[in-house]
C-alpha cells in the first residue's frame, strides 16, 4: 500500500508528495535546466506567430497533442509561468486540439535531442476563445523549490532515498539544440 504524506505546494499550482514505498512503474522525465534560454530559440513577441516551438500535451484522455511554446512569464508573483497555444498553421493542425476542463495537471512536453523532457502541467486553460491559451507553472524555474519540498518530505517522513529532479543536459557534442523550426517539426509530427 502507498500512502501519501503531507504535501508541500509550490506557488500555485505544484505539489511534492512523499509516498512511504516507490511507485510501481511510473515515468521519470527530466525537466530542462534552469537556464534553459540557452537551449530553446527565442520567444515570439505576439500569440499570431507562426512557426514557434512544439510541445506535446497529454489531455485526460491520454491523447498525445501538438501545442505551440510561446514563452514565460511572471504572472503571479511567486510563480514564472509558461503559456502555450494550439497550433494554427501547417501540419500542426492535425495534432492539436482544444484542451477542456479536465484536462488539468497533465504533462506538458518538449522534444529536446529526441527525448521528452518535462516543462510543466496543464494549469489553466482558456476554453472559449481561439487559439485557446493555456498558462501553466514553469518547472525549470522551480528546480530549486521542488528539490528542498522533496528534501524536507523526505526527511520529515524518516526516508534515506535521496531523490531530486533529474535535468536535462545537452549532449556533450552539440553547442546548441533546437525544439523549434524545420527540424522539430519533422521529428515531432512528419511535418
């Protein structure tokens, strides 16, 4: 049996649980790093670019969809958020979709080098008006908080396990690895 306990919050929309065994058979993503500037092209300035990098976004019914990254934001003041839109333009409209409520706490993904590195959660979701920006916790930014709530979790509950956030690091041959573009999108949905 797996029982949780006590929870530590991170801004608005993040926990830490501890649970008192390991979870059978679940998923470890790594998060990109704190500066991950250096690793993504730089944001648009207006939600009607075209051409911004790809994410995937699992909805509740595990559908894997294309969303497109515009970029971070300070948008409560202990948070940096990230915002996301359906793609609008090219093959990317064939794998995106309108998230609805519900969809909610599911992971937010980006191609880096072919691996699916995490970003964050689905938070909140704008479900009336096109391109139906979602806004959710950016994870990379919140290394250090998560890693002290797993820490304290973890040491106020008698555990030894050590466990952290794993980070993603380019490979040691690559100066510059790009999510967005010709490539991504070929790589992402055969574009």
């Amino acid at each position: 049996m797996f029982r949780p306990h006590i929870a530590n919050k991170i801004g608005h929309d993040a926990q830490v649980i501890y649970f008192d065994a390991d979870l059978p058979s679940i998923a470890n993503y790594r998060v990109l790093p704190g500066d991950y500037e250096v690793h993504v092209p730089e944001f648009p300035e207006s939600f009607v670019t075209p051409n911004v990098s790809p994410i995937i976004v699992l909805d509740q019914e595990h559908k894997a969809l294309v969303r497109d990254w515009y970029g971070v934001l300070d948008w409560r003041e202990d948070n940096i958020y990230m915002y996301a839109r359906n793609s609008l333009t090219g093959n990317r409209t064939s794998y995106t979709e309108k998230l609805v409520n519900g969809d909610s706490s599911h992971p937010m993904f980006v191609l880096m080098n072919g691996e699916l590195v995490l970003l964050s959660a689905t938070f909140t979701i704008n479900t009336v008006t096109p391109p139906y920006i979602s806004v959710s916790p950016f994870y990379p930014t919140d290394i250090g908080a998560i890693n002290a709530a797993m820490t304290t979790l973890e040491n106020d509950n008698g555990g030894s396990d050590g466990y952290q956030l794993s980070v993603w690091t380019p490979p040691a041959d690559v100066q510059s690895v790009l999510v967005g573009g010709a490539s991504a999108n070929q790589v992402l949905v055969g574009a």
